[in-house]
C-alpha cells in the first residue's frame, strides 16, 4: 500500500510531461472582480448570423432564445435568391414580421455570359421585392469562385459592376467576406499565432500554391470599396484587420461608405481594450454588432467584453484564442450604436420600436 501513492504520482507526472498543447488548459488563479453578463444591457441587432433548414417549430425556438439574451432582430445572411429567397423570407416574417431580416446571395450561373451582370441584378432587385434587405458576398467570392476558364474571379471584378449600382439604387448595404485571418495564409510554424486552429482544421490554411495572398485579396476589396462610393459595404469580421486597428481606421476614414462588424473576432478586440476603447469612440457610427454562429451562450462573452471594465477572463474558444480577455466598458452612447442605432440606419425596412433613443 506504501507504494501506491508514489507510484501514481510517477504515473501523473509522467502523462504531464506528455501532455499535448490541445491538452494544456490552465485555471487562473487570479481572483478579481468579475460581472458575468448573460443578457445584453440594451436590445440589440446581430447583422451576421446564418440560419439554414429552418421549420416554424425551429423559427419559435430560435424566437424564444433571442429573447434571453436580448437579441431583438437578426439578419439571416443566408437567404439565397430566386425561390429560395422568397422561401426565407416567408417562413421568417410570417411568424416574426420585425425580428427577422434576410439578406440575398446571387447566382453565380452562366456567369462568363456577357449578361451576367445586368442578369445578376435584376435577380438582385426581384430578391428585394420579394423581401431581401440587403445582399451577402461569401468568402469563396475572390478565392474559389472561378470562370468557365478556371480563372480566379477577382473581388473587384467588372463583371459586377451592374450588381453594386443596383444596391446603391435600392439603398440596400452589402455585407462581404473577403479573405481569411492573415494567419492563415502564412507558413504553419511555431510563429503563426492561429497555428492551433490550423493543426486542428487543417483545411483552413490557405497556401500560396493555391490561394492568392492576403495582401492581393483585400486589395481587391478596397479597391472595389472605392469604385462604387455610393454602396454601402460592410466589411466582415473586422476587415481582418482587428490586429491592426490603427490601419482599419485608416481605411474608414478613407472610404466613407466602407462599414464594419464584429463577428468572430472579439478575440482580437479583448486583448487590447484600451486602444479598442478609443478605435469604437473613434468610430462609433462605422460599427456594427454581429457574430457570425449562433450559439446563445457565446454572446455572453461578447457582452462582457463590450459592457465591463472585468480583467483577465476566459475567451470562449480555445483555438480563436489562447490569450484572456479584458473588458472595453464602452460608454452607453457608443453601445447603443454598435448593438442598434447603426443597423437601424443602414439596413432598410427595420422596425425601431422598443429601441431606446
């Protein structure tokens, strides 16, 4: 028996010195003030979230769990076009008129014809008579998306030029991804900072033999952001660029009509909570609130992030984030624009009853 303890705290030490970084979860021992914050301070509008195989028992839940965290109206970026489209928005604001809004995506058929363009927007338009709100660019638009000669589509392709003068005349925004995280198109070694995502989602990678660099694609970008100065872009996750805010202010000021939100990259924001704090006072009417998956639990990070001073807590995913988080305690006046008032006017056709002024 005198033996046992020994031998099983040989056993533990032993399995530590094994132990995978996936593995390694450390608790903090540091105790300081915190406010768990389970439900947003004011309601709010989330402009990046997907829904797909919706059924009106699903839409009634859905319903239901925006309710607990004060999520007054989403936006459904994945509504599709044509039939699909007009489905979307049926099944949605039949049952929840104001709390649902859904964006279109085109068609990208026959698209080496040369009426694609005219085509696309006429689409677009009949989408926004059948109830779209505003129109979603996805990220294989610039990297996958290739002509009838397996040439890449670049992002400011002319092609598209009929689609952006349509949303400038229906004053609908577009929400675009462009590109990936910066790390994910650098080598995978012990300097790339998503290194752990990358090992565990290898297909994330986007490697110079395949993909374009990321400094070509959001070049791209900007340089269709700048084209068409009367559409209203919205640039998603940050324009990757929530490393580097200084630059994504810069951008802002440049391009007047260029938005951006927040989904998926709170990680970036919390890390850094003084210089964030002065970039949203900064650019409070640029900001938009969204998160991009719907997982109700995950908002309340988000939450503590934007309303507290906290210090030192824990990101929700470990890959997105192997740092703490930090609150930004944003003064009520910026909150108020990044969770409604900027959504409420930019995307058309949303009820502002039961908002606070």
């Amino acid at each position: 028996m005198r033996l046992i303890l020994p031998v099983l705290l040989l056993a533990a030490s032993l399995a530590a010195q094994t132990m995978s970084i996936e593995e390694y979860e450390p608790k903090s021992t540091l105790v300081v003030p915190q406010h768990i914050v389970t439900r947003a301070r004011y309601p709010f509008i989330d402009v990046h979230n997907h829904q797909y195989g919706l059924t009106p028992e699903k839409v009634d839940k859905l319903a239901a769990d925006m309710d607990g965290i004060n999520l007054r109206i989403m936006v459904n970026l994945s509504g599709g076009y044509g039939d699909k489209l007009a489905q979307n928005v049926h099944m949605l604001k039949d049952r929840y008129k104001d709390r649902f809004v859904v964006f279109a995506n085109l068609d990208y058929s026959n698209i080496d014809a040369p009426d694609y363009g005219q085509r696309a927007a006429a689409q677009l338009e009949q989408d926004v008579h059948n109830g779209a709100q505003g129109l979603k660019f996805f990220k294989n638009f610039g990297m996958d998306l290739k002509d009838g000669k397996g040439q890449r589509i670049h992002v400011d392709d002319p092609r598209f030029d009929p689609v952006w003068d349509m949303c400038a005349k229906l004053h609908i925004p577009v929400l675009i991804h462009t590109a990936e995280p910066w790390s994910f198109f650098q080598p995978q070694d012990r300097f790339n900072e998503r290194w752990l995502e990358l090992k565990q989602f290898p297909q994330r990678a986007r490697p110079p033999e395949r993909y374009p660099s990321w400094e070509t694609l959001m070049g791209e970008q900007h340089h269709l952001f700048a084209l068409h100065p009367k559409t209203i872009f919205v640039n998603a996750h940050l324009g990757w660029l929530g490393g580097n805010l200084a630059e994504l202010g810069r951008l802002m000021d440049q391009m007047p009509n260029m938005y951006t939100e927040i989904g998926a990259v709170l990680a970036e924001l919390g890390r850094q909570p003084r210089f964030a704090r002065e970039w949203f006072i900064q650019h409070q009417d640029r900001v938009l609130f969204g998160k991009d998956v719907w997982a109700p639990e995950e908002y309340h990070c988000y939450f503590r992030v934007l309303e507290t001073a906290d210090e030192y807590f824990d990101y929700y995913r470990k890959r997105h984030a192997f740092w703490k988080m930090y609150g930004l305690d944003l003064p009520d006046g910026v909150l108020k624009k990044l969770y409604y008032k900027n959504a409420l006017r930019i995307i058309p056709g949303l009820n502002a009853n039961g908002f606070p002024q």
